[in-house]
C-alpha cells in the first residue's frame, strides 16, 4: 500500500532527535575523539548486536495490532529486510556477527545480555504491546531515523580509527540508507493520526521516548565499554 511521504512527522522526528542531543552522545565523542579503545568499541558493539537481534520482535508485536491489511503488508516489507529478505545470511542478525568477526571479537556462546540492553528491549516490547499503536510507529520510527545517521558516524569512525576496514562494513553501510527508507514507512503510518489532536500527542509521546532510550542505550554502551570485564569481551 503506498502513502505519500509524511513530512510533517519526519521534521518532527527530525526536531526531536535535534533536542535530544543524540548526535552529541558521549559514545559518539569518544569514538571520535580517539578515547574510545578499540577493545572498548568492540564490548559495546557486543552488547548492541543484542538489540540488532532483538529488534524485529517489537515491530512483529506491533504488527499483529495494526487493524488494516495494507498497514500490516508496510510494516510486514521492514520485518522482512529485518530478515534479510528471508535469507539468513542476509539477516540483521547475521551482517552484524559478521561485524564482530571483522573486528576481531566475535561473540562468544556465553556473552551475556547487559541490564542495559534488557532494558530497551524491554521498553521496545512493552510500548509495541501494550501502548497506543502510535506511539509504538512513532517510537520505532525515530529510532530508524536516528540510526541511519549513526550508521554513518559509527562507520566512519571505525574506519578513520583503523577498527575495521571499509570493505568490512556491510551492516552500517546498509543501515546508513535502508533505516531511511526504514523511518518513512513508520512515519507514514502516521499520516492519519497526526491531522487529530489525540494521535498527535501519541506520536509525539513515542518520538520523544524514542529519542531518549536510544541516546541512553549509548550512554550505557560508552560505560560498557570502558568496563574491562572480560566476561563481556570474547
């Protein structure tokens, strides 16, 4: 089912991430500022390729709760490349393994799962299943939205710091232009919703929830990171 793109909620979105100061993020700093180890780098993108994994189980959730085909047959299409077009090797899952192998740590049988990363997958689960359908498009939107520009800050950064070489960086090359298209079938969604005082304030509620577990997950990512554990680094 195609729908005319929502501007009104992309500069929303757009505000919003602008506000939440994401981009500013300590993670980021740090990667870019030359602080962040390469070590560090890798306990954290251990531990974010948990909320890689996890992703698609929300959006399925909330799918489930969309009340028309052509809603359900939009969302269905970002499951789908969640899952690698139904090819495994192609999956989310698996181009971020991959990652973690070019670093030089992959993930190992007994990494365990941060409080961190519990955390917002569970915050992604309860709002997808028990929240106003809006607010679960528009959390999961801005998500998309942010990812796709730290994508490309992530993958630079790895580059410039000589973690990983450029040929290696399938899964941040792809999120930089697929979570665009990614937030724009959320936002979409939306396009209804937003024209009505009730569902304006439910979008902007997940835009804003969105924004901040995002910024937050970083925040927790740089203290992983920095935490020597080797429980956490394979």
């Amino acid at each position: 089912m195609t729908r005319a793109k929502n501007n009104a909620v992309e500069k929303r979105a757009m505000a919003e991430l602008e506000a939440s100061g994401i981009m500013q993020n300590s993670y980021f700093q740090a990667l870019q500022d030359g602080s962040m180890s390469k070590e560090a780098f890798a306990r954290g993108q251990q531990q974010f390729y948990f909320a890689v994994s996890f992703y698609s189980r929300p959006m399925a959730i909330l799918l489930a709760r969309l009340p028309d085909l052509g809603s359900r047959i939009d969302l269905l299409h970002n499951i789908m490349d969640e899952h690698g077009g139904l090819d495994p090797a192609n999956s989310h899952h698996s181009t971020f393994l991959k990652f973690l192998e070019s670093l030089g740590h992959p993930l190992a049988a007994d990494t365990a799962q941060s409080p961190a990363v519990r955390n917002f997958n569970s915050v992604l689960t309860a709002v997808c299943a028990f929240d106003e359908i809006e607010v679960g498009l528009a959390c999961l939107g801005i998500i998309e939205l942010a990812f796709s520009a730290i994508s490309g800050t992530i993958g630079a950064a790895a580059i410039q710091r000589g973690f990983v070489a450029g040929d290696d960086l399938v899964h941040y090359k792809l999120h930089r232009k697929l979570d665009v298209k990614h937030a724009d079938d959320f936002f979409n969604l939306l396009t209804r919703s937003w024209s009505s005082p009730r569902g304006r304030a439910s979008i902007e509620t997940g835009l804003v929830l969105g924004a901040h577990i995002f910024d937050r997950l970083y925040r927790e990512l740089l203290l992983i990171g920095q935490d020597s554990n080797p429980a956490t680094l394979a």
